[in-house]
C-alpha cells in the first residue's frame, strides 16, 4: 500500500459514528429528549423547529430557547487475546438555540434554529491496538435552520424550512512509518486531517389532527452532500491539501399522539433513515505523489421506534419519560471503533417547570449498546501493522440535558 493508500485512513476510519451511521438522537431539545425524541406530532415549543416545522402555529408569540446537553460515551474493547482497552472519555457540550415569533398573526409562525443533527467524536490511547485506525474523532455539524409553519385550518398544519449545514472534522490515528523498514510497530507517526465544508437542504412536515385527542404527523428532512476541503498531515514530513465528499442520509419521521386525559400525552414515532447513500468516501489528495482512494462505507436503511409521555403534574410541573430503540447501520466489514455502531436502547426521563415567562426543562438518558463482535479487516489494518480491530465492543453512554425558554 501506498503511504497515500495508508494516510487516507485517517479520514475514512476517524470518522465518529452515533449508532445508525452519522445521526445523533438526544440533542436537539431537553423536553423532546425526556419523551424518547416522540415529539413530531406535538411539536409544540420552539424546538419545533428542529422536530416538525408544522407545529410551529402552536408556539404563539415571541419565545426563544437555549438548549445545552452533555454526552459521553465508555468503549470497552476485548481483543482475541483477552487484552482489554477502554476509549479516553471526555464529555461533549451539544448546544442548540431557537427563536419563534407569530408577528401578531394567527396561522403563521416564523422560526430560526440552530442545532447538531449530526456529528460528536471519540478518542483512543496513542498506544491502543486501534492505533491505526483512529485515535482521535471530532465531527461537527450545525444545522441553520429559518423555517415557517402555517395553519391551514384548525385541523391541518405544514411547514417548511431550509437548512444551511456547515461542518468541520478534525480527524487523526497513528501511521505505521516501521512497515516499511521491516520493523512493524517501531516508528509510530501521527496523522491528522483537517477540513471544513457546507452544503444546503431542507426539512418539510404535516400535522393533522384526527380528534380532539389524536394527531397525525410526517416530517422530512432531505438528504444532502458537504464538500469538505482541508489539510493532510501524514506524519511528519508529508502534507498535501485534500478533499473530500461526504453524503448524509435523508430522514422521514411518522408520528401518532394520543392524550387520554387532560393530563397525560402520548406519543410513537417511527423514523427511517436512508444510510445506504453513503457507500463510497473518495479522498483526493492535491499531491500528485500521493495516491488517491475509495473507501467503502456501505452504510444501510435504518428505524428508530420511539415512544415518549407526558404527565402534567400541575400548572407548573410536567414529568416526562421516554424509550428509543435505535437499529445499527454498519455492517461488519465495515464496522470501526471511532464510536460503535451497534443497537442501541435509550432510557429517557425528565421534568419541565413553568415559573412566569420562563420554563425550564431537565431531560437525562441512559444508552445501552448492545455488545458487538468483529472480526474484519477494514483497511486491511490486520496486513499493514500490528494491531487489529478485531474483538468485541461493550459501550455505555449518558446524556444530560437542560433547556431554559423564555416567553416573550
């Protein structure tokens, strides 16, 4: 293999995954978060905007929301030998910010938001048997997102945005520099790539409600391409400009709610994401000494099944709860340990308290993943150095989130 071959690993293999490929659940909205991300078809805050641009005409007035949530991830790896590693853990601040206002109006409402649909990141020890394949992952992507929800009647709502997306990606692992003087492991360099880009798309969604106690919804957020360009350093003396296209699944969201009760509100959504546009991740290095490559992804279709409840313990107090079953996207071959793609089950709980103009929601969540075993060659690791990725993966992660909106 070429050290071109070699350095493009460290764009494909660093790239950080959230169980079902690039998409992160958990971190747009502390009270959709506490009911399992079952929201669309109640969309009834700010976030809205991130959820279901159709229940923006519920959001009445002037409100803006400040949304902050801590996540971190434990990664176990237990290779064939037994020898155990864990990932260096570190927690990571998602925020998110909306701004909602009905302009006096009675059917329209106009929102912007600003979120992390996808992303988050990882880190391996320098010395770890991954070594070669990730070290260290950090994927950023934001969503600005102007949207508009209009009321047809007093059953059936739409609403439509455009989403500008801009991305950066620090990306590094070690290069295996001893292969070649035959001494496998002797002479570790680090390799590290940085890049940005952009790219536009949109997010459409519908309610309609049935009856006073049921409402239908369907949202669509569209797939879209970020051309990332940056920088390539393959060890210490080799640098050279590179590109890269990197295509991001579309997402459809169906949503049922039923409210039982004046009190109590329920909701299941099915979400559908099309992984499978993303199989091939061409890097182009601008050196023409440095070979170019295609790496396989093959990334596939997914559901998430989630179901959330509200109980509204009094005029100030709601208490909420949340369950998420997440389906993984990568395949074996392809699997890589910047973060496990694996099922995942997310406990979702949490609160929401009124007080005056402001309401202040609390959401925690515990995500279970379920245990993966590997036994591939991605990159062909296993003939190029002396590790392998090989083993089985035991991970456990949290989040905590709060949101404080304030009603104008």
């Amino acid at each position: 293999m070429t050290v071109g071959g070699v350095g493009v690993l460290l764009w494909c293999m660093g790239t950080p995954v959230y169980a079902n490929g690039f998409k992160v659940l958990g971190v747009k909205s502390a009270k959709a978060t506490a009911m399992g991300e079952a929201f669309v078809a109640q969309a009834d805050d700010p976030s809205a905007i991130a959820f279901n641009p159709a229940g923006l005409p519920a959001v009445k007035g002037t409100q803006a929301s400040l949304q902050l949530t801590e996540t971190t991830a434990w990664i176990e790896h237990t290779a064939p030998s037994g020898r155990t590693e864990k990932n260096i853990d570190s927690w990571q601040t998602v925020p998110a910010f909306y701004l909602t206002s009905d302009w006096g109006w009675d059917a329209v409402t106009t929102g912007f938001g600003i979120s992390v649909p996808n992303g988050l990141g990882s880190e391996w020890s320098k010395t770890s048997m991954v070594r070669y394949v990730a070290t260290y992952s950090d994927l950023q992507l934001i969503d600005f997102n102007p949207c508009v929800g209009w009321a047809v009647n007093d059953r059936f709502s739409v609403g439509l945005g455009i989403s500008y997306y801009k991305s950066e990606a620090t990306l590094e692992n070690m290069l295996d520099f001893g292969l070649f003087a035959g001494a496998p492991g002797a002479a570790d360099a680090l390799s590290r790539l940085r890049a940005d880009g952009d790219a536009w798309g949109y997010n459409a969604g519908v309610q309609y409600q049935l009856s006073e106690t049921s409402t239908l919804a369907l949202t669509f957020k569209s797939p879209f391409t970020v051309d990332y360009s940056g920088n390539a350093d393959l060890g210490p003396t080799i640098s050279s400009p590179a590109t890269a296209s990197l295509d991001y699944a579309g997402v459809v969201v169906f949503g049922y709610a039923f409210k039982p009760s004046e009190k109590l509100k329920c909701e299941v959504n099915i979400d559908w994401t099309n992984g499978n546009r993303l199989n091939n991740l061409v890097v182009d290095f601008s050196d023409p000494a440095l070979a170019d490559a295609v790496y396989q992804y093959n990334l596939e279709n997914t559901f998430a099944y989630k179901f959330g409840v509200e109980y509204q313990l009094n005029e100030r107090l709601a208490l909420r709860a949340g369950y998420i079953y997440n389906e993984n996207a990568t395949p074996e071959a392809t699997f890589r340990p910047s973060l496990p793609d694996t099922e995942t089950h997310f406990l979702c709980t949490g609160v929401g308290y009124t007080v005056g103009k402001f309401v202040v929601d609390a959401a925690a969540v515990a995500i279970f993943y379920e245990d993966r075993t590997i036994d591939n060659n991605v990159g062909n690791n296993e003939f190029i150095s002396s590790s392998s990725v090989d083993g089985r993966y035991e991970t456990f992660a949290v989040d905590v989130a709060v949101g404080v909106t304030y009603r104008f």
